[in-house]
C-alpha cells in the first residue's frame, strides 16, 4: 500500500492506482470529473483533459513537483504523492479552458437534445465553464448518417471521447464503427453505410457522455426530467436484467442500464431488454432509483419515497428541502 | 396581556351624558364624512366602456410566438413546464418532418401545448425559463369560461396566429 494526499485528505492505495481512482476510494468533492475515463473500459482516459490536476510533490523520493499540470485518470500515483485539484486555483482554471474548448464545436441545442438534464458536459459546463463563448467562427457540422434503427448519431455533439469504440470492441462482439479522419474533420462514423447492430450495442448509449449517441425509440418522447427512474429487473438470458427503467405512470418510456454516482454503468445490458421490452408487464419493478440531489431530475415532481443520493448537497434547490 | 402594537384601546362601560343619548352630534358628523366624499374624485371607472392603463410588466394569458418567417419557436424544450410552480403545463413533443420546415423552427417542436388557465397563476416563471423566446405573458386578461375544460388551453388558442404582430406585450390575440 502507498500513501497519498489528495486535496489534504491522506488515504493508502494499491500501488498503481491511478490519481482519479485514489480521488475516488475518498470520495467526496475532491474527486476530478471525467469526459472520457470510463473505470468499466479498458484503455479509456487520457483525451478530454477535464481530470487535469498539479502534482505539488511527485513521490516521497523526489518530492519535486511536477512541471505541468497531469491527467489524472492516466497517472499512477507514487508513494508520498501530493495533488491538489480544487483546493489549486491553477487546476480551476485550467478546466474552466478545457470546458471551453470542448464547448468550441458543440452546438448549443440543449433545448432539442434527449441527453439534457443528464448530460456530463452540461453538469461539467454548469460547474466549470463559462457563461459565454469567446468563439466566433462556424462551428463544425457533418454530413447525417444514419446507424439503424435504435439508435440515434449526431456528430456535431461528439467530444470524441472514444468511449462508444472501446464498448464496441470489449462489450460487443464486433465493432462496425470508428473515428475516421484526423483533427477537426474526426468524426465518428461506420465508413461504409452501416447498421451498429448486435446483442449489446445499445450500451454506446449510456456509455455517451454527450447526446451524439441516443436512443432512438425514446427520441423526444419525454425529456428526462418528466420520467421517473425506477430499479427494474426481468429474467434475461443475455445480459445481467437489472436495468434502470424510466417510467410515466404505468408506462415504460425508456430503459438503461443502472449507473454508479459517477454515471458509469454497473452492469452492461443487451438490446432485448433496452429497446423490445416497453411494457410494464415485462418488468418486476423494485423500487425508485436514487437521483443526484442536485440534478435537475430532483426537480421533477416525484421526490416523496425517492431516496436522493449524496446528502451532502443538501439545500441545492430539492423542493422537499425547503 | 401586554399590548403589542399600543394602539389598543381599553372598553370602558359607563352611563352615556344627554348629548351623546340624543345621538344628533354623532348623526351628523357620520353625514359630514358622507358628503366629503361628493367632491372627491372617483375612483370607480366604467369597466367594459373605459378600460385602465395595463402595467408594462403585466402578466395575463400567454402566447407562444412564431418568428419573423412564421415558424414556431417553441421546441419543447420542457424547461416552462419544469419552471411551472402550479404544474399548470404539459407538452408532447415530435419530430419535425420534411416538407415542415417552414411551420416550426428546429428539429423537435410541441405537438401538443397545454397550460391549465384554472391552475397557471401568471407568475411568468415560464417565460423566464424559456431558451428559445418562444412562450410570452401578453397584456390579455385570461377570459372566464362556464365549462371547466375550456379552461385548458391548447395551441388553438395559444399560438399566435401567422402574420399578426411579434411584440409580445402589445400583441391583443382576441381584440377586433
């Protein structure tokens, strides 16, 4: 085990863990947000720059600091390590340029997009971002293409996170679709017209961190915040069956996966259970899932019975709080 | 008990003098304050003949706005719904078709629009909330109604109607 100090709070790790997943076993308000680390995805991390923090001592040995400020999801830490995220003014900064950056080229339509109110680069706006853009030129856009029936591309949202490839290469069993083309033309596409179709490809949706890859058969069905999100579990011989099922009344409108506070996925599931299974009937339903206090899916109107997550945001604008 | 605002006053009984028993002084100092108020100005007006002034920042029944071209602007984004404190709004969205590009301005719009005139209490929080410019509290009362469904009004009667006026405060949807 080896030590390190995260924002003052001292904690010992397996060697070769990395910054953000010791920031993680302490928890709290500490830990980095990440756009495209995805704890479930091997070789994932690394390309958004969100989880930036300063590295004030490298090691016990070598208390030196580091020269610039590192990628958390992709440093090991050492033993004696010390960083800083946001108690360093720096590192604040930093994301609040990165935030930036990746709100270049993303277009503003929050108001048409199925992912809004549980979107991570609107949460990561919201927190670390500015109110307006300094960018003036046209932003990109791509010629549609369409990848089947179920689920949905917009390109000009993607922040190429890469997360939706390494699902398809470790959770399915073949991948169709890639990054193709380099720098600002990079695109997300399956090259020659294709249909993303097997057992679990629909899991490139709650891998998603941005509305480029959603749902189609819950396309502007409902926004998020008007469904309830209940634990729901069925006999599926594919995949795991406890899903996340999202409810109006006794109707399914949509279903996921269940996801952890850090809006990483528990347990993949397959097609079956995301797309065909739309009744009521076909589900066992255990209970109101939690909901982040302070996302906006707390402001629908269904709190009573719901247990929220994270106590500690208390006052965040809960009605029941009040 | 002890008086909080000191301007209670303690009931006495006693015997009333001759002159309060006559009660005319009481009579006619009640009469004087009558016939002060003939040479006041009134302040009641002739409603449905004279109209008052609205204020600038009046509330009453909402519009949703089509823009220069005469697309809606709504996008049923769902914010004045979530915005709504009465719950007083519901929205079913779709998706545009082709051929429908020149009725609504995005991708997405409201199929249906409701706002519930018996719950919405014209705080214009849905006015606020909204990104896309599209609902607006104009100067029109809210009109009364014998039939309580008549009361949820759908985009019949929400929409402005195409070519009429864009200001949102002066537009009159029902005035001749």
């Amino acid at each position: 085990m080896i030590k390190v100090t995260i924002d003052g709070v001292e904690t010992e790790v397996e060697p070769g863990t990395t910054i953000l997943n010791a920031a993680r076993q302490i928890g709290g308000d500490l830990v980095p947000p990440a756009m495209c680390y995805y704890s479930k995805l091997k070789g994932s991390g690394g390309k958004c720059r969100t989880c930036l923090v300063k590295v004030s001592a490298g090691s016990a040995k070598d208390p030196r600091p580091m020269p610039k400020l590192v990628a958390s999801c992709s440093t090991p830490v050492q033993d004696g390590m010390v960083v800083q995220n946001i108690t360093s003014p720096e590192v604040l900064e930093a994301r609040k340029g990165v935030v930036e950056f990746l709100l270049i080229n993303h277009p503003l339509d929050c108001p048409i997009c199925d992912q809004a109110g549980e979107c991570h680069l609107q949460d990561l706006a919201f927190e670390h971002g500015s109110a307006k853009t300094r960018y003036e030129e046209e932003r990109r856009s791509f010629d549609k293409i369409d990848i089947g029936s179920k689920i949905q591309l917009h390109m000009t949202r993607c922040i190429l996170c890469y997360r939706c490839v390494f699902t398809a290469n470790q959770i399915t069993n073949e991948r169709v679709h890639g990054v193709l083309n380099r720098g600002d033309a990079a695109e997300i596409g399956t090259y020659i017209e294709n249909v993303i179709e097997n057992d679990f490809s629909g899991n490139v949706i709650d891998v998603c961190p941005v509305g480029a890859l959603t749902d189609k058969t819950f396309r502007f069905k409902s926004r998020v915040w008007f469904v309830k999100p209940m634990y729901a579990h069925r006999n599926c011989d594919k995949c795991c069956g406890k899903t996340t099922v999202w409810m109006k009344g006794d109707e399914v409108f949509r279903v996921t996966a269940r996801k952890d506070q850090y809006g990483e996925v528990e347990d993949f599931i397959c097609n079956d259970c995301r797309f065909d299974k739309k009744l009521a009937s076909d589900w066992t339903v255990e209970g109101p899932a939690p909901i982040q206090r302070n996302s906006v899916q707390a402001q629908n109107k269904y709190l009573q019975g719901i247990k929220v997550d994270a106590p500690k945001n208390i006052g965040y604008g809960n009605i029941s709080d009040r | 008990m002890h008086s909080l605002s000191n301007r209670s006053k303690v009931v006495v009984k006693k015997e009333m003098t001759l002159t309060e028993k006559m009660y005319l002084p009481a009579i006619l100092g009640g009469m004087m304050i009558t016939i002060k108020h003939f040479f006041k100005r009134k302040p009641t007006i002739q409603y449905p003949e004279q109209k008052r002034e609205f204020s600038k920042v009046y509330r009453g029944r909402h519009i949703l706005k089509r823009d220069e071209q005469g697309r809606e602007n709504c996008t049923a984004c769902g914010l004045c719904a979530v915005a709504c404190p009465a719950e007083a709004i519901s929205i079913v969205a779709a998706e545009r078709k082709k051929g429908e590009e020149h009725l609504y301005r995005e991708e997405k719009y409201a199929k249906t629009y409701e706002i519930n005139m018996l719950r919405c209490i014209f705080c214009g929080l849905c006015e606020e909330a909204c990104p896309k410019d599209a609902v607006y509290l104009t100067e029109e009362l809210a009109p009364a109604n014998f039939d309580r469904s008549n009361f949820i009004f759908g985009k019949d009667k929400l929409v402005q109607p195409v070519g009429t006026s864009a200001h949102p405060k002066t537009y009159k949807p029902y005035k001749k």
